[in-house]
C-alpha cells in the first residue's frame, strides 16, 4: 500500500512474537534471537542496510495475528515519461 508518499509492504506471522528489546536486537547485524532454528543472523540487517539506502525504514512490531509484524516502508517514486 502507499501512505504519505511511502510504499508499505508488511509482512505477519502468527507465532510467538518478540519483545521490544527483541525487535531491537534482531535488526542488528549477526544477532539470532532463536539460537534453536539454523541460520546466520544477517537476514534482517541486510534488509535495513537495503531499506536505508533506498531512503526507507524496516519496523518490527506485533502482527495483528499476534506473532511479529516486519513492515518495509520505502518512499514512492513516480517515473516520468
């Protein structure tokens, strides 16, 4: 959707969610929140560097399904011809 000039693309899940000291950490280059499940802790930094470059934001919250919300908000551009 655009808001204010902005596209928004948000992604839900409907499992256990995280806190907020959570949703700080897990944007952090490295950082696992879950040690249990396989990976290297890059997923979500590498979305913020994109999201930063682009001029736009990445935002952890909770989902309306109840587990996380990721929301990537990047500005709009209009292409001229």
């Amino acid at each position: 959707k655009i808001v204010n000039n902005q596209i928004e693309i948000d992604i839900d899940d409907d499992g256990k969610g995280m806190g907020e000291e959570q949703s700080v950490l897990a944007l952090q280059r490295g950082i696992r929140i879950d040690e249990t499940k396989p990976g290297s802790g890059l997923g979500l930094s590498i979305v913020k560097d994109i999201a930063n470059e682009y001029g736009g934001t990445i935002k952890l919250s909770k989902a309306h399904l109840g587990g996380l919300q990721a929301r990537l908000s990047i500005p709009a551009v209009q292409v001229k011809n």
